[in-house]
C-alpha cells in the first residue's frame, strides 16, 4: 500500500509522514527533496530561474516517475508531495488513485504561526502577510485536498499519527476521489467509481430512510442497476421511478406521472431523490423534485459528459412544451451532485464528442490549461479511448469544465448579471439554438449545434473585431481536430436567422451576442444584421478553417 499525505505547507506532512514510515518499516518519499537532489538545485533556485511553471514540469514528472501504486496490504511508501503539486488533475490522478490519501488539515492561523519560526524558506508563503497568503492558498486548494481523508492536523503529533495509522488499518477504497467541495449550488464530488459510496453519504447527511431513483433506461442499464445494486448491498432500501428515454421524458404528463408514482411510494417532504441519467434525465427529474411537495431534496448523479460538465450543474431544470424546449422549469440545486467518471465508459462515442462541443465553448471563455488539455488529449476523448480514461484525461477535462461551470453559476445563481456572470455560458448557443430549431431538434445534439454556433461567433467576432484572428484560427482549429460543426447542414439560412430571433438572449429587442476576444469572452449587442447572416451562411455551409467536410 502506499499513503499518500497532503496539506498546506507547515501542516506537518514531513514529521507525520517519517513517524508513520518508520512505524511500518516503509519508506519515506518526500518529492520536493527528490526534485531538488535530481536538479542539484533548491526549490527556490528553480522558481527564481524557471518560474512556477518550470518547478510545476518537474514536480509532474517526479510524481510520474512514482509509478503504480504498491497493490500490497503492507504499507511500503509514505509519500509527501509539495502543497501545490495536487493542484495539478493529473498529479491528483496519479498520486490518488489506487493509494490511501490522507489530507492533514490545519488552520490557516497556526500554519502562518508555524511557517513564521519554519527554518525552510517556502517561495510560495514568502513576503509580507503570510497569513493572507495562507488563507488563499486554502481557499483555493481545499476542494482538491477535501478529496482525500480529512485528519485534523492541529492535534499533538502522536494524536495526528493515530489518526493516520487509523486510516491505513482501514485501507484503500475501490473508488478514487479526486475533488470534494462544498459549493452554493451543493455539494460536489468528482471521481471514478465513487458514486455508491458518495451517495450513500449523500443519503446520511440528508438523513433519508431509503434510496429512492429516478432514471431512464438507457441509463439505468448502464450505470442506475448497478449503483442500486451497491447501495441495496449497504443496507438501503431501494425505489425507482423510470421516466422514458431522452427527449421524451421532458414532457409535463410524464411529471404528472411520476409524481403519482412518488406518492404512492408515500414519498414525504424531507426524502430526497436521486436523478441517475443524462440532461434528458436530469432536467424533468429535478423539476420533479422542485414540485413534488413543493420541493423534496435531490442528487444529481449525472451519466453523460453533457450532464457532468453542464445540465447537472445550475440548477436549471424544467421540460419542453410543444411550443419550445425548456419552456417549464424551475431553478431547484440539488444537495449533492456526484460526478463518476466511470459512467462515461459506455456511453456512445457520438455523444462523447458532441459533449466536446460545450467544452471547446468553456476553454474558449477562457481556461488556459482546459485549452491545452483539448488540444493534446481531445481526439482520443472523443473516441472513448480506455487511454483517456487510464491516463486520467477524462477525468481532468470533467473536473476543469465543471468547475469553470460552478464558478459562472455561483457568482451569478438565477442569471440576473447582465455582462459577465451565466450569459458566457451562451457563447455559440445563439446560433447553435437556432439551429436545433431549424433541425426540429431531430438530428443534431447539442452540443455538435453548439460547435457550428462557437465557430459562427468566432466568424461574427473577427468580423466586428472583438475576436484576434489567432484566437480565431486556434477555436476552430481545435474544432476541425475535434471533428465538430464542419460537415455542411441542409437548413435554409432564413429558417435559421428567424430563430434566432426567439433566442432568450434578446435585451431589449436587440440579440446579445457573446462573442470571444482574444482570452475570454464579451457581450456586443451591435452586431449588423448581414454579418449574422454571413457567419450563419457559412457555418451552414461547412466553413471550417479548412475546407468544408
Ligand atoms: N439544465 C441545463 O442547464 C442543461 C444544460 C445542457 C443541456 N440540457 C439538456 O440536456 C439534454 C441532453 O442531455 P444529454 O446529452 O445528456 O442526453 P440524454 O440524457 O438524452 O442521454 C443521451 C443518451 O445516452 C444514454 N445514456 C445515458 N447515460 C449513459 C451511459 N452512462 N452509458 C450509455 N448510455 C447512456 C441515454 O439513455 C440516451 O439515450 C437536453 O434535453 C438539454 O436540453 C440541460
């Protein structure tokens, strides 16, 4: 077994981590010293020459260099990384998974205390107001440190090293957790194979009685049998309610009957559900949740990379009227929302990479390394590859798209913030929901509509000069790898224009496009009409950066 211990700087990973080694006759790994004996160089020394980012390169590959994790029951290697080196999703794959975890956590207060009498120069707590700097460095780590075991690290060392060695009687858990965060929009875990465990929690804490699924079949099969299965096996008793397949179960009349199905399952007030599916599945489910009784608790346990990154996440729930889609809903958060990567590994490739046509949108509001991500790891996403997964691919592009989905949506919950805030989010959905419409919401998903879309703001933004053409040519050629929004569609450009023009994006009669600039994205509401019309035109046409599909 390998144990793996992570905290701020000063929270004792290294007298912790010797203690318990020696204990077990296991050796002690502390990489930052393994980085600094390879280099010949203090920690210091890289950054001063190298920068953050140089030390980062390093830290990636000493944690590589790591190798599997010990499969033994014995303990065979303690292993302390730098406080930063979990901020990386790969590292946290790599040194998480397969490995016991153990997060000593400690007080910004005291650790500014103890780093202030540290011999050990640390570049990041260097300067003026260590404590401040603490405090952020908390702040922004403690989703990635909450995913391991949490031991309270304030305690006498003895205390603190009982409380590990308590963790290792117990041993490695199946699943591996990679984030655990307690946000304003609920309570959000991402990891493989952790969502029986997560929702049994998740269960505790609201203090259900019973396990209580609503699900459609393609999900159910795939992922919703198999968690009942497990959390029957931890001694809940199981109901579930199967609303229909896809788009169907967006429909009020299937509400109607599945909140008769609630009530004869004598569903009370307090008894949370828990939605296991797609959008399709988790939209009507939580406006289900948000009307019966006038509002029951819900998880979200969402199985399409769409409902990972985005639909589980907002809020948002409703079903479509005849008259439009989404047209009914009500804003309801769910409690928990439990993101398994491990779902994803049946799901269809179509659906992988139209999924990628919202996640080329989030890197392009700005997320740097999401970019990158895409741009290396993409193509072999799409496909499903088992790489992608091993190689903890999947499971970063989940979390990075996720998370950037929580910040927009918590900074602005109901979508009032007029620049800025949840708009972004619609960067390419003006036209990609113009095309859905124009489609009839037949043929096309989503998210292969919101790639024509993101490549016609692309064409709107160079044309009203908002958007560099670098940032232009790098969109959609990560687009063309990707193979989204290039093959030709057989709408008339009209039918689409005029949809557009229903689009909820509408302020004042004008459209608000968001359009990306050359890190980000901006709000213009001045956009001529026959530049729309240009970008729709070719977009329809098939107007990649190369030629048309
Ligand atoms: N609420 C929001 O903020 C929001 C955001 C985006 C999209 N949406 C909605 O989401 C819906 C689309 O959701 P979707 O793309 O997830 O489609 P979906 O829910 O229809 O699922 C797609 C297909 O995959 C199957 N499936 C689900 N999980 C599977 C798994 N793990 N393995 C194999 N097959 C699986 C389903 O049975 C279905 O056939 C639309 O209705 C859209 O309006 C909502």
């Amino acid at each position: 077994m390998d144990l793996v211990l992570v905290g701020l700087p000063g929270s004792g990973k290294t007298a912790v981590g010797r203690r318990v080694a020696s204990r077990h006759g296991a050796a002690f790994l502390d990489l930052d010293e393994q980085i600094e004996r390879a280099e010949g160089r203090t920690i210091p020394e890289i950054f001063a020459t190298e920068g953050e980012a140089g030390f980062r390169r390093l830290e990636r590959a000493a944690v590589a260099a790591l190798g599997p994790a010990d499969a033994s029951p014995t303990l065979r290697r303690v292993i302390s990384p730098g406080g930063g080196a979990i901020v990386d999703p790969r590292n946290r794959w790599a040194l998480y998974r397969g490995r016991l975890a153990v997060w000593l956590d400690v007080r910004p207060e005291v650790l500014a205390q103890r780093l202030r009498r540290s011999p050990n120069v640390r570049p990041l707590v260097q300067g003026g107001d260590p404590l401040g700097r603490v405090r952020q460095l908390a702040a922004a780590r403690e989703r990635f440190y909450g995913a391991a075991h949490r031991v309270n690290g304030v305690a006498e060392i003895t205390g603190v090293v009982d409380a590990v060695e308590g963790l290792v009687a117990a041993g490695v858990s199946a699943g591996t957790t990679l984030l655990r965060s307690t946000t304003k929009i609920g309570d959000l875990v991402i990891g493989e194979s952790i969502a029986a465990d997560a929702v049994g929690d998740a269960l505790r804490r609201l203090e259900a009685r019973r396990a209580i699924f609503v699900s459609e079949p393609g999900a159910w099969a795939a992922f919703g049998e198999g968690l009942a299965t497990a959390l029957a096996a931890a001694g809940w008793p199981v109901e579930t309610v199967l609303l229909p397949a896809g788009e169907d179960a967006k429909r009020l009349s299937v509400i109607e009957e599945a909140a008769r199905g609630l009530a004869r399952l004598r569903v009370e007030r307090r008894e949370p559900l828990i939605a296991v599916g797609g959008g399709a599945l988790g939209d009507p489910a939580g406006f289900l949740a948000a009307a019966y009784l006038r509002g029951v608790p819900w998880i979200q346990v969402p199985t399409t990379l769409v409902a990972q990154v985005d639909s589980a996440i907002g809020g948002k729930t409703g079903v479509d009227l005849p008259e439009g889609k989404n047209l009914l809903g009500a804003f309801h958060h769910p409690a928990a929302i439990v993101l398994d990567v491990a779902a994803l590994r049946t799901l269809p490739e179509r659906q992988l990479r139209a999924a990628l046509g919202e996640i080329v949108k989030m890197a392009a509001l700005g997320d740097e390394a999401l970019f990158a991500t895409l741009e290396a790891d993409g193509e072999t996403i799409a496909r499903g590859d088992a790489a992608a997964f091993e190689a903890g691919a999947v499971a970063e592009v989940v979390e990075r798209a996720a998370w950037a989905k929580v910040e927009v949506v918590s900074a602005d919950e109901r979508e009032h913030a007029s620049a800025g805030g949840r708009i972004t989010l619609n960067l390419g959905h003006t036209i990609g929901h113009a095309l859905e419409a124009a489609d009839g919401y037949a043929t096309l998903l989503h998210g292969e509509a919101v790639a024509y879309g993101t490549r016609a703001a692309v064409r709107i933004g160079e044309a009203v000069g908002v958007t560099p053409p670098e940032r232009a040519r790098r969109i959609d050629g990560l687009l063309d790898r990707l193979d989204l929004g290039r093959a030709p569609l057989p709408y008339p450009v009209d039918a689409v224009l005029e949809a557009t023009g229903t689009d909820k994006k509408h302020s004042g009669g004008r459209l608000r496009w968001v359009l990306p600039t050359g890190d980000g994205v901006t709000i213009r509401d001045d956009v001529p009409a026959e530049v729309v019309r240009e970008a729709a035109a070719a977009v329809l046409a098939g107007a990649g950066t190369g030629s048309p599909a």
